[in-house]
C-alpha cells in the first residue's frame, strides 16, 4: 500500500489525499502501517505451522523482524507468535 495507490483508486490526488485524512485528524502513514499489520494478522491466523512469521512481516513491507514485532505489538497487545498462539 502506497499513497499514490490509494489516492488513484479513490480517484483523488496524493494532496487531496493528505488532506482528507489530516482533517479527520489521522495520518496517511498511520492508515497504511495498520492496514499493513491486519493483513499480517489475517496471514497468521490461516498460515501453515511451519510458515515463518518473519516471512509473513516481510511479505507485508517489514524488513526487519525486530521492528515487525514491535509494531504488531503496539496494535494488537500481543506478539505475532503470540497472536499465532492465540488463534490456532
């Protein structure tokens, strides 16, 4: 998820974009990290056991494993493997 992508799809300009999400008082960067991190989310609950979660982070624009976890953390309150845990 880029941007560009999704001010196209939704017919607008990248500004125009901005723009919208800062007057609801979000953050573009904010929008797609999180979208990012569900799609992750819903990776790991229908992964195989042996798929790596560093490989789902990575296939989802997280190149360090590290950072990935981090993150996940902070919106879901529990780790990928954690998460994967939860909802095996």
């Amino acid at each position: 998820l880029r941007p560009e992508w999704i001010a196209g799809e939704t017919g607008m300009s990248v500004r125009s974009l901005y723009r919208m999400f800062a007057d609801k008082g979000l953050v573009v960067a904010q929008y797609i990290r999180n979208r990012r991190l569900d799609f992750c989310a819903d990776a790991i609950r229908h992964a195989a056991d042996d798929e790596k979660l560093a490989g789902i982070g990575f296939h989802w624009g997280f190149s360090d494993q590290s950072h990935f976890s981090t993150v996940f953390k902070q919106r879901f309150g529990m780790t990928p493997g954690e998460y994967r845990r939860k909802f095996r």
